[in-house]
C-alpha cells in the first residue's frame, strides 16, 4: 500500500513540474513575442552596417558580396527588399560577365518568389536552369530551393504529386551536399520524416539540437522538426515543447517566415485555449504581412476564419453524395440534371454563407479595437482618478492634523491673552495683540508643512520640474528649505489651483509677483512655452498611477 502511494504521488509530482515547464516555456514565447519590436531594431542595425559598406566606393566585386549579405539578411525578414538586392545582383553578374554568380542569384531571385507567392515567375526561372551544367556550390543552391518551391505550394495546395517532387529534390540535394554538413544532416533528418522512419530522423536531430547553441537558426530547424515528429508520434506535450522552441529561437533571430508560431496557434485552438492561440496567431499574422511571405499569409488567414470548417465539411459531403450521384448516372440519368442542380444549389449557399461569415469577421475586428481603445481610455480614467483620491486622502489628514493644532495653539494664546487681563499686565497684552509674530511664525509653519506633504505625495517633483527648463536655469531650494516661492507657485499649479489670485492670497504676495514668477519659469522653459504649465500639472502622474 505505501508503495502505491509514493509511485502515486511521485507521477502527481512528476505531472506538475511538467506542466509548470510547459507553462514556463510559453511564458517565455510571449516575453519573445512581446519583445518583437526590440529583436527588429537590432536586425536592423546589423542591416545599417552593410547598407554603410555599400554606400562607399566599391568594386563590383565588393557590391556583390556585400548585396549578397543584404539578401541573407533580409531573405527571411523582408522578402521584398530581398528581391531588390537580388536583381541588383543579377546586374552586377551581368557587369563581371560571371555566370555562375548570375545563375545563383537567378536561383535566390525564385526563391523569393515562391516565397512571395509568385509561383509561376519562380518555376520560369528554375526550369530555365540546366542543373547538369551547374557547379557543385550552385547545384546545391538549385535543389535546395526548387524542393522549397515545392514546399511552399504544396502548403495551401496539398498533393501528392508535389510532395514527391519536395522529396525528388532532397534526394538529388543530398547526393551533391557534403555529408558532413548540418545542411545535410537537415534534408537527411528531413527525408528519413518522410520515410516514416522517425526514431533515426529523432535520434538525429536531439544529437544536433544538443550540440548547438540555443540562439542558432539551425537550432530553430532541430526543434521544429522534432515537433514534427512529435507530432506524427501523438506526443502531443513534446509537439508544443519543440514547436515552442523553435519559435522563440526565431522570433529572438528577427526570422519572420515563423512556421513554428503558426502551427502552435492551430494547435492551442484545436485544444480550446483561445487566449493562447489568438496570441500565436496574432504574431505569425503580423510577421508574415511584415515578411511579405504569402504562402504564411493565406495559411493564417484560415484560422481567423477557422469556423468556416463547419461548413467547408457540408461542401466535402456534397462533393461525396455528387460523386455518389456519378456512379448512379448509367443507371439514373434521369436524375443528372436533379443532382446538378442540389450541387450549384448548395455550394452557393455555402458561398453566402462565407461572404456573411466575412463580413462578420471583419465587424468583429474593428469592434475588437474599439473595445482596446475603451479599455485603454478607462486605464488612463482609472489611474487619474486614484491619483485624485491619494491626494484627497492624505490632505483630508493633513487639514485636520493642521486645524487640531491650530485650534490647540489658539487656546493657548487665549489663555495667555487671559492670563495677562486678570493680572492687569495690559501694556504687555497691547504689545502681544499688536505684534504680526504669531501670523508669521504661522505662516512659516502652513508653507513647511505644505512642503512636507506636497513632496511626499511627489518625491520627484523638484527633478521634474527641473527638467523642464533650460540647464542653466535649474532651480534648486536653499539647504534648509524644502521648496523655495518659485517652486511652492508651481506645487500649487501642479495641485489644479492655477488662478494667479488664489495663489498669491495663499502664498501672501501681491498678484503681479506671482504674474512675474509665472511669466519667467515660461521664459526659462526647454519645452513649448504653452506647453509648460500643462506638462507641470502632470508630473507624478504615472508615479501616482503605480
């Protein structure tokens, strides 16, 4: 019995720390896809160095391999800039009278075409290819990419016919590739896919994975494939696994042709978890449009539209009971016509029924962002409103700490005042009721405890402030004061009272000091003038909001 409980409670053990590893590992795909923008902008500053090298004087030799860099580069994050340095190419070959840098870049060109969805313009270059003629490197280059012209049409037009040729291509591929190369042992894990034969192609690639650095584009490779065969194996926890790796790997390497995050965004669906798969299919969607790479774009656009299924289901069964109505004809043609007519019937309510599903699509979109705005707009309300709050909280507790010692202090003078009336002492209480002391010291204490409560509800208000003027005009409070008049003037702006009277009547100086004060903090401003006084009434705000 105890051996049944620890075996028991080893599995529940075993089946957490998995699942908080799959969550952890889905955690950091969206940390990456959060950070998309980040991995962009040093992209393109690897991008800025070569486009440096190219704007000096080079050779036509230099330019080519520097445009060659460019295409690398931008093969896989922008396809249309990748055709541009491409043609160029094909020029400058043209220039050294180099054919075989003119077939490679030919070779490169359809590849971006294909990938770009421009099928017909890539296989009208490959088939004007002697591959027999070409050297090795460029042999190489042509099988490479004509197996991927393959790959990416059979992508949303499945047949058997252009799988064969994706693996007619690979076996000619590895028959040029060095068998030392990753490249080789890629295509080779690849075929032996193909081949069913998953435990070698397995075995294979967890070797590679193991000894390659996480950061590197064939790692992403590694993984993703394994994903594939995962998937093929129903082991469906290591599928997301792979597939997740894979996709940091490339979102991490700015590679927006992301195959990994598109088919994580169908699985997440298949298995109910929305939030997760709106966020895979969201980032593939955008990084797809971004990369220019079709064949990505129309494979997402089915999942937007993923309840069309249902209905693509309705037109699979009609097509059957068509094909049932075929046999029938030799026997019922007199049903032909009946039949035909079912058939046009139903596929163009089928038809209707997904350009009203379209339409809807897209009224749900625009509803979706105006929803994100509302929110956003009722964040902003949420936080301005809290800030109001504090603010009232912590000066309703100053203003009665404030008048219970003002009330203290005044019942005190009262007694004294009180005192001096019953001994008589009256040049001494005339001394006392003429004397502006009291006020002063009063005074002296509300605008210190003004200071004290303003800078503790803005701490960084002086640094603020200060940084909206010039350099050379910092103003910076004396060694015992908390806020000199110039900054005391603008506590109160910042606090909503911005009528010159009331803040003069408050601060005990004449109105055109104020005016003059006001009138030089603009003067001294590093921002718009107009501005200036709007941009003190919001410091702190996002300090507050937090």
């Amino acid at each position: 019995m105890r051996a049944f409980l620890f075996i028991l409670v080893f599995c529940i053990a075993q089946h957490a720390a998995f699942g908080a590893a799959k969550d952890s590992l889905f955690a950091q795909l969206s940390h990456a896809v959060k950070n998309k923008q980040a991995y962009t902008r040093e992209k393109d500053k690897r991008i800025s160095v070569y486009k440096k090298l190219q704007a000096g004087e080079n050779s036509p030799e230099e330019h080519y391999k520097i445009n060659e860099s460019l295409y690398k580069e931008y093969r896989k994050f922008k396809i249309d800039s990748a055709i541009y340095y491409v043609n160029q190419n094909i020029e400058l070959a043209a220039q050294l009278q180099n054919n075989d840098l003119r077939v490679a870049s030919q070779i490169q060109l359809a590849n971006l075409y294909s990938s770009s969805g421009k099928y017909r313009e890539s296989e009208a270059i490959l088939k004007s290819i002697e591959s027999k003629k070409l050297a090795k490197p460029i042999q190489v280059l042509y099988y490479e990419f004509y197996s991927q012209f393959f790959e990416h049409y059979a992508t949303n037009n499945y047949s058997k016919f252009y799988i064969e040729q994706i693996e007619v291509y690979r076996d000619s591929l590895l028959h040029v590739l060095d068998p030392n190369s990753i490249k080789y042992k890629i295509n080779l894990a690849q075929q032996n896919i193909y081949k069913n034969r998953l435990d070698v192609a397995k075995k294979d690639l967890l070797y590679l994975m193991r000894t390659s650095k996480a950061k590197d584009e064939n790692y992403a490779m590694f993984v993703y494939l394994l994903g594939d065969i995962s998937g093929l194996q129903k082991q469906w926890d290591d599928q997301r696994m792979y597939y997740s790796s894979a996709a940091i790997t490339d979102i991490e390497n700015a590679i927006k042709d992301n195959a990994a995050i598109q088919n994580l965004a169908v699985i997440y669906y298949d298995l109910g978890n929305i939030d997760r798969a709106y966020s895979c299919a969201q980032s593939a969607i955008e990084d797809a449009i971004f990369c220019n790479v079709k064949f990505r774009t129309l494979r997402m656009s089915e999942l937007y539209s993923i309840i069309n299924t249902v209905y693509l289901d309705k037109e699979a069964k009609n097509k059957s009971e068509l094909k049932n109505y075929l046999i029938l004809i030799s026997v019922l043609t007199v049903f032909l016509v009946l039949a035909i007519v079912y058939v046009y019937r139903q596929m163009k309510k089928v038809s209707r029924v997904k350009e009203e599903l379209s339409k809807t699509s897209q009224k749900l979109a625009e509803l979706n962002k105006e929803i994100l705005s509302a929110n956003e707009n009722l964040k902003d309300t949420n936080g301005q409103l809290y800030e109001s709050n504090r603010i009232k909280e912590e000066y309703i507790a100053y203003f009665f700490d404030i008048c219970s010692a003002y009330i203290n202090k005044m019942e005190d003078y009262r007694k004294m005042l009180n005192r001096k009336a019953l001994n008589k002492q009256h040049d001494e209480l005339f001394k006392l009721l003429k004397s502006t002391d009291i006020v002063d010291n009063e005074l002296e204490e509300l605008y210190k405890s003004f200071d004290t409560i303003f800078i503790s509800l803005y701490p960084s208000f002086v640094k603020e402030f200060n940084a909206l003027l010039l350099p050379e005009e910092q103003v910076t409070p004396k060694a015992n004061e908390i806020l000199n008049t110039e900054l005391r003037i603008f506590a109160l702006i910042r606090l909503g009272i911005t009528d010159s009277v009331k803040i003069a009547a408050f601060l005990r100086y004449s109105l055109s000091t104020i005016y003059n004060y006001r009138t030089k903090a603009r003067n001294k401003a590093a921002v718009s003038r107009e501005e200036f006084e709007v941009m003190v009434s919001k410091i702190g705000v996002i300090q507050a909001k937090q």
